[in-house]
C-alpha cells in the first residue's frame, strides 16, 4: 500500500501487482520529459554555436584593412568595390581607365592605386608585420610604417623584381615587361627575379643581387638589357610628378578633364588675343571708324557706277 507520509510505494508481497498512486506517476513522467527536453535544447545549442567561436577567429584573423577613397570604377574580387569595404587576405583589386583606388591596411600603412591596376593582397598580418602582396600590371603608391617587429617584411612581387621595404613611401610600376621603383621617402631594396636584368640602376647593387633605392632614386627591371646598360643618379623629376600623379586617389570622384585641355584652352585664349590684337591694330590705323557699307549695293570695277 502507499504510505502518504513516507511518499514511497507499498508492493504487496501477497498480490502479485504493483500499486502506485497517480499524482505521483505523473510527477515522475513529466520531470522525465522535462530532463530530456532540456538535454535536446543543449545539444541544438551546441551544435549551432561550437562553429561560431572558429568562424569569428577566421574571419578577425583574414582582415588586412578597409578601402577609404574610390574613383569608380574599381573592383574588389571582380565585384564593384565601395568606400568602407573590408579588405581580407587573398582579396583582388582591381581599376579600370577611369579608376582609382586606396585602401588603408591594419598597420596603418596606405595603398594607392592607379588606373588599369590590379593588386592582389596575399596576405597582411599587423601583429607580425608580414605583408605580401602581387602586382600583375599597373601603378601603386605604398605608404608604409616602420617594421619593427623581428623577421617583419612589406614586399611587393611583380612577375620579374620583388620590392622589400622596411618603411618608406615609394612607387612600384609594371608595364610591358619592366618595373620601375622609385623612392620618395626611405630605402627599398629591389631583388630582380628570374631572369630580369637591370636596366637603370640609380642604386648600388649587394652581394645578394638585390638594388639599394635611397630617395630621390629610381631603379627598372626588364628581362631585357641593352648594351652597356643606363646609369641614372636621380630620378627625373618629371619622373617623379607623373609617378605621384598617376597614383592620387582623391576623396571625391575626378574632375572630367581632357588630358590635352589645359594645353588646348592655352592655345585657344593665345589665339583669341592674337586675333583681338590684329583687329584693334587695323581699327586703329583705319581712323577708328569702319567704311560704311551701301544696302543693296555690289562691287563694280567702275568706281563711279553702283549696281
């Protein structure tokens, strides 16, 4: 029998069956059902948050850094890249004709790329300061920090030079087979590849072939060398201009401008005052006033006769 005080089921040895009270089967089957409930609801839990963890250090640990400043039109991975977008490892960039580009990575070093570039960004880690990235074709201006940390590197590979700094602004070109460097700010060493020659040595090369670029100095590498090779102390200084202006990247988009326009409206203002000034001469010389003309009156060789 049940003993209501003691709360525990009375089987009778005599009877052969099991008495029990309801209210007490009852309470015994929902905290079952209850346990299993909340043993399903773990385990639903667990497996949609254990892959969240891993997913967000992937994710912070791909991040290079951020576009700041676009001309369209300019691509990230082949899609129209925007101002704010996040830049991450292995991430393409890409310009049209009419496009610019510049980004900003996590060191706070800063990207500015030219018109029909493309930049690949294999890899950016600020902790370390290991950074890689390729160029294929195209102009890029890089700002780079200070790398202080042990075995920390910024280079820049084309398909025939690779460019290491270890802080310094300077300008890497690459275009029918050539690189140009040239340094504005700082030192790069620049390591020909393959079986790239130097054709313009502004520098002075090391034991490990690699070109010493001081500021002020520019350095190509070609494939292709001619005889006796180029010298050069400096760079040019319309070098250096067109270098910088190929590579600024404005805040807001680019005034349309033709590239001869400023030649064509100096021209055209010389001409227009050549014109005013032969003009003016003649009326002065003329008295200052014209020679009336008679309505319906045509030329005829006798002065004396109209018509």
């Amino acid at each position: 029998m049940i003993n209501p005080a003691a709360g525990n089921v009375d089987i009778p040895s005599h009877s052969g069956r099991i008495r029990s009270d309801p209210i007490i089967f009852w309470k015994i089957k929902g905290r079952t059902l209850l346990n299993t409930c909340k043993r399903w609801t773990a385990a639903v839990l667990c497996l949609l948050l254990s892959p969240l963890p891993a997913f967000c250090q992937s994710a912070s640990g791909d991040h290079a850094g951020q576009i700041n400043a676009l001309v369209p039109a300019a691509t990230r991975n082949a899609k129209p890249a925007k101002v704010r977008d996040d830049l991450d490892w292995n991430d393409l960039l890409q310009t049209q004709k009419s496009g610019r580009l510049r980004a900003g990575l996590k060191d706070g070093s800063i990207l500015s790329l030219g018109s029909n570039s493309e930049l690949k960004v294999v890899q950016h880690d600020a902790a370390s300061q290991q950074t890689s990235l390729e160029m294929d074709f195209g102009k890029v201006r890089s700002k780079v920090v200070k790398i202080t940390q042990p075995n920390g590197k910024f280079e820049i590979k084309t398909p025939n030079a690779v460019i290491g700094v270890v802080g310094t602004d300077f300008f890497v070109g690459f275009e029918a087979d050539r690189t140009t460097v040239i340094c504005y700010r700082g030192k790069v060493m620049v390591t020909p590849s393959g079986n790239a020659k130097i054709m313009r040595n502004s520098g002075q090369a090391d034991g490990n072939n690699s070109i010493a670029v001081s500021e002020g100095q520019m350095v190509i590498i070609s494939s292709e060398i001619p005889a006796g090779g180029f010298q050069s102390s400096q760079a040019p200084p319309d070098a250096l201009q067109a270098s910088m202006t190929d590579t600024n990247v404005p805040d807001g988009p680019l005034p349309s401008v033709h590239p001869h326009l400023v030649r064509n409206l100096i021209i055209g203002i010389g001409a227009a005052a050549t014109g005013w000034a032969v003009g003016y001469t003649q009326l002065n010389s003329s008295g200052g006033a014209a020679t009336p003309r008679v309505p319906n009156c045509q030329t005829n060789p006798n002065p004396k006769l109209c018509g």
